[in-house]
C-alpha cells in the first residue's frame, strides 16, 4: 500500500516586527550607497568653500556665489532623497506627475506625456524675470499731518557776548566759578556754564530756578561786565516738502 501523500510544512507567518527590520535594514543599506555616490561630489563642494580664495572674495562676489551653493544643494538633496525612496527625481516642471521607480515597472494604464522637458532657466534670466522694473515709477504715499513731540522746556538764559571778550578767553568753568561767587546764596540756582556761538548759556534745572535766576540778571552782567544776558528766542520751525 502506497504511503500517503506529505503535505508541505506551513510557513509560518512574518510578524510586524520583523516586517520593521527588514525594512529598516533595507534602508539603511540605501543610505550607504547613497552616501557613497554623493558623498564625494558634496565634499569637492565643501572643501572648496572653505578655501581662501572664497574666504577673500568682495562681499559682492560670494553673494552670486552663495546663491549657486543654495541651488546646488537643494538639487543634491533631491537626487539623494530620491535614491533612498528608489524613485528618480521629478524634474520641476513636472512635480504634479507621480515619480518613476527605479524597479522598471510602469503602470501602462496612464499615459506617459512625451512633450520635452522645459529647457532650464538660466541664472541671469531667472534674476531679469524675479527682479523688480528697473524704472519703475513710485507713488508717493498721501502726506500725514506730522506727530507733535512734547519738547522738553528750555532751562537755560544766555550770555551775548562780542568776540573779543576776555570772559571767551577764560573760558566756561572760569565764568562758572565767578558766577556762583557773585551769586552767593542763590548760587545753587546755577547748575552749569557751557560755551554756545554767541557765549554763554547758564542752564538751570527747573523753569521755576530759571525765573529764579533772572532776578539776578543784573548782578551776573556786573560780574561778566559788557555783555546782555537773555532767554532763548522763541523759533518756530516748519518743514516744507520738495523744498531744497
């Protein structure tokens, strides 16, 4: 009697995990070759940016040059995310397209265009076409009434003196010091002496010590002798556009 026929031993089925593993691995041996095909072509880029004939370029020299570095690592990043993934990198006109795989395999049933690649841009018709009118008029925005600042009080009187006085030859301390002598007891009324164009101005630090000190304006002219001791002229200023 013939024994009976054997049945095949059932493959026992491949967990989860193990499905992980192999894929993991079988990405990790892509990125190898990945890397042993790039690799080499970003270290010539590198190791030439580093040298000094890049370092003692003019400021506008290596701004052309950065905008070739960005553009040539961009495409180095997508030919080599596209080896990974095992497809090839969808040129930029046709981005909307799925990619082609490497394995050959082709699903016949969408057409595959045959219309030529758009020719690429070059760099200086890219920077003619995404640059702005070169004489482009400007319109100019509607004139605004102007923000008026809270100004801060003038504190100071001034000293008109001619150009030959000997009080210029002294100098601001000196004056300082024969003012604060003369003044005596109101001689903290005066905080400091600094020489102007036509003087002198005597700063105060408070408009109710200005008022204070010029109670005492003729004292002060005694002291400096030949000159007028005066506020500040009131000024209005106005700015007028178009006007040189």
């Amino acid at each position: 009697m013939p024994p009976p026929p054997s049945t095949p031993a059932v493959k026992p089925a491949q967990t989860l995990s193990q499905n992980f593993l192999d894929i993991a691995k079988a990405a990790s041996v892509r990125a190898e070759e990945g890397q042993q095909i790039f690799c080499p072509i970003s270290a010539i880029w590198d190791n030439y940016l580093q040298t000094d004939a890049v370092r003692k370029l003019p400021a506008r020299y290596r701004k052309p040059l950065t905008a070739l570095c960005a553009e040539i690592s961009s495409v180095a990043n997508k030919h080599f995310d596209a080896y990974i993934k095992g497809t090839y990198p969808v040129p930029a006109s046709q981005k909307s397209q799925s990619p082609a795989p490497l394995s050959g395999d082709t699903d016949h049933s969408t057409p595959i265009s045959t219309a030529p690649p758009s020719p690429p841009t070059s760099y200086a018709q890219a920077a003619a076409m995404d640059g702005p009118p070169r004489y482009q008029p400007t319109r100019k925005p509607p004139l605004q009434a102007a923000k008026t600042k809270p100004t801060r009080p003038d504190t100071r009187i001034f000293v008109r003196i001619g150009p030959e006085h000997s009080a210029r030859a002294a100098g601001a301390f000196a004056v300082f010091t024969a003012l604060k002598r003369s003044l005596g007891e109101h001689a903290p009324l005066l905080k400091e002496v600094l020489s102007v164009r036509t003087g002198f101005a005597l700063c105060t630090d408070s408009m109710e010590s200005l008022t204070a000190l010029e109670s005492h304006t003729d004292r002060m002219t005694k002291t400096i002798g030949d000159c007028k001791i005066e506020r500040q002229a009131p000024w209005t200023t106005y700015r007028i556009d178009n006007v040189p």
